[in-house]
C-alpha cells in the first residue's frame, strides 16, 4: 500500500519520495551559504567593521548550515524508514 501525500498546491508526492525534496533543500541551504558569504566578503570593509570576518562566517554558519545538517539528518532517516 503506497502512501501519499497531497501538497499545497494540489500536487501529488509519494511520501517515498520525500527524502529526495529534503536532500534538496539541504543543498539549496548549502548553496545560499556560499552566496550570501561571497556577498558578505564583497561588502565587508576592514576599517569599518569592528567584528572580524569569521564572526560573519560563523553567524551564517549557524543560519544556513546547522540546518541543512538537521535537514540531510533528517532525509537520510525518512530514506531509511522508506527503503525497508
């Protein structure tokens, strides 16, 4: 018996299938993290920043990738739950 769910546009996804979209989503995580570091190491000036860049590095760290952690974390144990 397969079991589905129904998303909030009306489409139609396997609950199998979900650990597909959290592998996804943690990668997105993974690849805004890149951008907004390259964005914040364009726009960081030394002279007038009192806070060193690794404080930057580690505030986006702790916004981007911890959770694209919990999300892979997650996936690979819906994958687990799925594949039996």
């Amino acid at each position: 018996m397969k079991q589905i769910v129904i998303c909030r546009n009306g489409g139609v996804m396997k609950k199998e299938n979900i650990y597909k979209f959290l592998y996804v989503v943690s990668i997105f995580l993974i690849i805004v993290f890149c951008i907004r570091l390259g964005i914040d190491y364009f726009n960081y000036d030394t002279y007038n920043n009192s806070a060193p860049f690794y404080t930057y590095v580690l505030v986006n760290g702790l916004e981007f990738i911890v959770p694209s952690i919990i999300v892979f974390v997650v996936a690979k144990i819906v994958k687990k739950k799925y594949n039996k």
